[in-house]
C-alpha cells in the first residue's frame, strides 16, 4: 500500500475538519484527527494544509499541527516551491479533498483511520473491519465515492486569472472545473530552460542570464516572470526570451527559483530550478592549546561526547561495538553501560532535559533514554544518516554527514528548518562533533583530497 500512496496529495481543511470550528481561535481537536494525519504521513501522503488562514492565524494553526507530530508537504500551496501571487486567484490540484464542508459531509476522522487499518480495533472498539475490505487505495474510494473527488477550492473573491503582463490577458473564467485526469493528460508546451544549468554553482553578486527557447506554441508569449526564493526578481516581455539577474539578497546553498511563462489566452506554465550559491565569507582559522589531559578506554570508538555534573557520557560506534556509557572523567572509570544491537553503529549524542538521546550512523533509527538510569524511553526514525547532535536547549540540531545541519522537534524528531553550510569555496560537507556554544554552532569537518 505505502508504494501506492507515495505521490497521492491529501488536501486538509483545518477549522471544522481538524479542530473544531472556533475560528479565529484554534478549537478543540477533533477525534482521532492528529493520529489519522499521523499514520498517512507515515505511510508516505503528501499532505497539504488548505484554510482560509493566513498570516499569524495560519502560523498559529500550522504550529498547532507541527507540535502534534505533523509536517504538511505545502502549505496553502500545490508544492512546497510555488510561487503565490496575490493578483490571482487561488486553487488547488490535489487527489483528495478532506473537508467538513465537502458535498456529502465528512465522515469522521475515526472512519478514516479505520479504512487506513482496517485489521485494527485499538482505537474504537465499535469500528470492525467492512466485509470483503481489501488493502490498497480502495478505502479511499470508498470515503469520496467511486471515483476521487476533484474540488477546486476558490479562497475568499474569485478574481483574474490571467497573468500580469502588458495587458493583452484576457482572464477569462473557465468554462468548467476539469478533473485531474484530464490536465494530466493534456500536453505541455515545448519549453526549455537553456541556461542557467540546475543545481549550478554562482558567487554572491554573480550576474546571471536567464535563457529559454519554447517551439511549436501557437499562443504568444505575453510575459514572463522570474522568481527567487518565492521573490519576484524581474519580468520580460513578449519576444524577448532573455534576462539578466545579479545575485544579491540570495542566501548561500541551494536556492529554488521559478519561471512563469504568461500567454495571451491568459493561460500560463510554470518552470522551476534549483541554483547554489557560495558564501562571500572566507573561514576564519583557530588554533587549540591542550589544557589537561584524562585517561580514557583506547579501544573505545568515540562517536559522540556530552558533558554534565561532572560525568562524560560517550557514545561508541563500530558494528558490534556500539555502547553509551557514563564515565568519571577524572579516573576514566565506566560507571555504567548500555549496548547496542550488532547490526547498529552508533554515533552522536546530546542530553536533553533530563534524557540523552543516541543516533546511529546508517540504521535512520535513535534511542531516547533516561539520563539517571539508561533505561530506554523510546525509539526514534528519520530520513537521513545520523552523525552530530547537539542541542541549544529548545530543540535538536543534527548533521547527516552531507552539508546540511537540521533543526528538529525533540518529541517526534520532525524537521523545524534547516541551514546549509558553504563557504567561499563552495558545499561544506562530512560535518560531525557539533556542539553549540553561546549561541554559535561548532563543529568538525574533514575534507577529502584526491590524489
């Protein structure tokens, strides 16, 4: 089933549909909301929070659903990347539609969470299994009617939706709501983007040409719109198929960038790509002095360090060899110990509260354990490598052994934000050992030579 749903796009209403309507206030959770949502995010739904929420309201709302474990793949937008323009109206393409005020009303969250699991009880002992009931997309046929609901859902005032160009856009209203099927099938114009490449490299300040060539199109070219980082950065118009564009205001790594084509029909596409972007500071150079010197196990394999009270708590690695221990740091002695599986390498650890959480390297899976007593609390999972950790007191900061450091929610180890690190020189990757110290992030890194 979870291969099935791995490109379903879930649209969720939120007042009404996950809490109770009490808008502008957030109202109660509704039953078995936030434990349905969870399971189809696990299950691999692209979820979308689509409300008539916006600006602290739709943060406040967003931040309710991220502290009961829920990461929206967009919000108020198709995907992650699109640009929204105020000028136009806004509507959504996603496979389902989850809202109280759908044609037929909403069945209740519990009705969903028993189609998700349909062997389960736990949750309702009322709910039993529906006769014949097959896994697979079927419950989602059977929760929007034989065939998936398609909803176009128009915010606030409908109004142009035409590009802004020179004028020659007609912003006609359509005719009629088309099925997702059918703009699938519907062909794309010939559009190509020449330069600049994906994913390539600039330095701050770097002029940069924008370059596309479009064949067979029988509408004209009325505008197209350049946009960084959901920034509009320039327009050109008509037969021009060029633009110019100094890199400043840009944050380093990678930057998503889109282009939108504007036809006279007032129809329009979009083109996205990903540029990345050096640092215009050049990395200042320390040096170190040893100011004491502790005995400690030679053979251990040390992966990750914490400091408290007086007590150093490492994590070992190796396969086979992976432990957490407390340690004396002035006598070296092991205080106490805890294994981990043969399979598992572990690698870094941090204290948080009164718990201290272990990564291990390529498993994608962590422990939680009580500080005083090493007794397991939880496991934890997440997507990428694990090789630093540490904490500023809040929340989790993780490396994963590429160039990236992530911010992550203690509780369900969801990603917050995320920084990527580069220099003048470009990506800054194998970071490890991180620390954070008065308010700056330390860490070690080696960068491999070639010979």
């Amino acid at each position: 089933m979870y291969e099935e749903v791995a490109n379903v796009k879930i649209a969720v209403d939120f007042d009404g549909t996950i809490v109770e309507h009490q808008y502008p206030e957030i109202g109660k959770e509704k039953l078995f909301a936030f434990e349905t949502l969870r399971e189809m995010q696990k299950r691999g739904f692209k979820l979308i929070l689509w409300t008539v929420r916006s600006g602290e309201k739709l943060d406040e709302a967003v931040e309710f659903c991220r502290k009961k474990g829920i990461e929206f793949y967009a919000v108020n937008k198709n995907y992650p990347e699109e640009v929204i323009d105020d000028d136009f109206a806004r509507k959504i393409e996603a496979d389902i539609y989850i809202d109280d005020r759908n044609v037929g009303g909403f069945p209740g969250w519990s009705a969903v969470w028993q189609m998700l699991n349909p062997d389960e009880n736990v949750r309702n002992p009322q709910l039993k299994k529906l006769p014949g009931e097959k896994r697979g997309l079927s419950w989602i046929k059977r929760l929007f009617g034989k065939s998936i609901l398609i909803f176009i859902y128009w915010l606030l005032f409908v109004v142009s939706t035409g590009c802004a160009g020179n004028g020659s856009s007609t912003g006609a209203k359509p005719e009629g709501v088309k099925s997702n099927r059918e703009l699938k099938q519907k062909s794309k114009r010939n559009i190509t983007i020449i330069s600049p490449v994906n994913n390539k490299m600039f330095a701050p300040g770097e002029k940069i040409e924008f370059n596309y060539r479009i064949e067979e199109a029988e509408e004209v070219i009325d505008s197209v719109i350049y946009y960084a980082g959901g920034r509009k950065i320039g327009v050109s118009y008509g037969e021009n198929t060029s633009f110019s564009w100094v890199s400043e205001g840009i944050s380093t790594g990678q930057n998503s960038f889109n282009i939108r084509f504007c036809f006279n029909d007032g129809t329009s596409e979009n083109r996205s790509l990903i540029l990345r972007f050096k640092s215009d500071i050049i990395p200042d150079n320390y040096g170190y002095r040893i100011k004491n010197v502790f005995p400690h196990d030679r053979k251990a394999y040390t992966q990750g360090l914490a400091y408290q009270d007086g007590w150093l708590y490492e994590g070992t690695g190796k396969l086979g060899r992976s432990s957490l221990r407390k340690i004396k740091l002035t006598t070296g002695e092991i205080i106490g110990t805890l294994s981990l599986a043969a399979e598992l390498f572990g690698e870094g650890v941090c204290i948080f509260n009164d718990k201290i959480i272990q990564l291990t390297w390529t498993s994608r899976v962590g422990f939680v354990y009580d500080l005083a007593t090493f007794r397991l609390i939880k496991k934890i999972n997440y997507p990428t490598q694990g090789w630093g950790l540490t904490t500023d007191g809040k929340q989790l900061i993780m490396s994963d052994g590429s160039e990236k450091i992530y911010f992550l929610e203690p509780d369900y180890f969801t990603e917050q934000a995320r920084i990527e690190v580069y220099d003048h020189e470009g990506e800054v990757r194998n970071l490890n050992e991180l620390e954070y110290i008065n308010g700056e992030i330390w860490l070690m890194f080696t960068r491999l030579i070639g010979l």
